[in-house]
C-alpha cells in the first residue's frame, strides 16, 4: 500500500501539468 500513494501523487501532479498546459493552450487559441 506504501508504493501506491507516491504513485497517486504522481498521477495528480501529472494531472495538473496537462490542466495547466491545456488551459494555457486555450486562452492563447482563444
């Protein structure tokens, strides 16, 4: 269980990224 929250932390993070980089992307195409 130890090994799947740093994982889980990873996921989100990466998750972030992608939000932020697709909503820069958006308002630049905007």
């Amino acid at each position: 269980m130890e090994s799947v929250i740093p994982a889980t932390r990873t996921v989100i993070i990466t998750a972030a990224i992608i939000t932020g980089m697709t909503s820069l992307r958006f308002r630049i195409g905007v």
